[in-house]
C-alpha cells in the first residue's frame, strides 16, 4: 500500500471547517484513500474513503486531486468533538484487510 | 446493533500471568481484526481473520501470543506468559468484505492492559 504524509498537528476555530491535508504521491491505480479518525481514549472511527471522484456524506467530504497524488478532509463546521487525531490510509481494493495507520493528524478545535 | 464488543475493558495483571481479551464482533460481519496500540508503535495489526479462518498473523509478536475464533461471534486474544513490554490498548475490528472491494472496519472501545 502507498505510503501517506500528514501534518502532525493543526489547529481550528470552532463553527470554521477544517481542512486535512493528505499526500499520497505513489499511490496506483487500484488503491483507494480512507479517513479514520480517534478521539482519545476511544476506538478508530471511520469518516469516509474515496478512488477518484469527490465523496461527500454526513461526517464530512473527501477532495482527490486529479492526479491522485493528494486529497482533503474537510469538516465542513467543526465542533469540539471533532478534536482527534485524522488517520489518511491508501488500500488497495484487493488487499482485503489490514489497515496501516501512520502518526495521522491531531486536529484541535477551538472555542 | 450494539457495535463490536470487548472485554474486559481494563486488564492489570502480573508479569508471568496469562491474559485473554474477548471480542464479539458486529452480526453478520465476516472479517475481524486485533490490533495493537501503543505510543512508541501506534496502532498495528496483529491478526486478521476471514470466515473464522486465520489469514493472517504476521503482525502476532511472538509465541506468547495467540488468537482464536471458534465461530463468527467470538473472538480471543491470549497473551502467555505476559511481559510488561505487552501493556498496550488492544483493539479488535469487524468488518463485512464482499470481495475484491472495499470494506469499512468498525473497532471496539479496546481493552487497556498494564503488566507489572
């Protein structure tokens, strides 16, 4: 699976979105870009996962550049429940299983 | 649905003791995983699960550790003898993969263990 960078920490106005960025540089065709996201002391929860195309849904949207090679997490009016740490992971769609969590983003918002 | 279930949610013991660590994961999901967290590694997968079968264990430290699942709505993780290097959350994850797709893991509140 192509590896993922993150800024370690970011910061946000409560009521403003937050935007997570994620480079994933060598990723191929067939792998698809996950967020996870755990609020401390709690278990990794699933945001949203993307191929190609812009997701949406009720957590959050997902942007993919064309090339791929990056996305963003958006949080469209954060709240200070959304203080946690953001985990990017690229899969392949045929691996099957095993998700590689790196270091992810600890986002904190503010009042 | 009541989401994947684990216990205990503490566990301290001695070093030397067997532990186990229990997980019920969501119905009808076919896929389960352990993972391990700690602040030096993160989290890291352990063992992973299809159909009840092992796939994968590549993750499992050493022979102190074994996992079993005797059928699609239990799970264990047993650590013997524990060490104190072992203290760690311990999470597992369930999940339903259809095939060559995607598929959405749904993990557990975890168990944090200390061995002293």
């Amino acid at each position: 699976d192509a590896k993922t960078t993150q800024p370690p920490s970011m910061d946000c106005a409560e009521g403003r979105a937050a935007n997570l960025p994620c480079n994933h540089s060598t990723i191929s065709g067939n792998e698809y870009v996950y967020w996870y996201r755990q609020i401390h002391s709690q278990g990794p929860q699933y945001i949203i996962h993307g191929l190609k195309n812009n997701e949406t849904n009720e957590m959050a949207s997902l942007i993919i550049t064309e090339d791929r090679k990056s996305s963003t997490l958006i949080l469209p009016h954060a709240t200070l429940r959304d203080t946690a740490v953001y985990y990017c992971i690229v899969r392949s769609g045929d691996s099957g299983y095993a998700l590689n969590f790196g270091k992810g983003t600890s986002l904190l918002v503010t009042p | 649905d009541a989401g994947v279930i684990q216990s205990p949610r503490h566990e301290v013991t001695e070093m030397g003791q067997e532990v186990t660590l229990r997980c019920k994961p969501i119905s009808g999901h076919n896929s389960l995983f352990w993972y391990r967290q700690t602040m030096m590694r993160g989290l890291e997968l352990l063992i992973y699960f299809n159909n009840n079968v092992p796939i994968d264990d590549s993750g499992m430290p050493e022979d102190r550790f074994s996992a079993k699942m005797p059928n699609a709505s239990f799970s264990t993780l047993k650590i013997q003898p524990s060490e104190p290097r072992d203290s760690a959350v311990y999470f597992c994850a369930s999940s339903y993969l259809a095939g060559p797709s995607t598929d959405t893991q749904y993990f557990g509140p975890g168990t944090r263990l200390t061995v002293l």
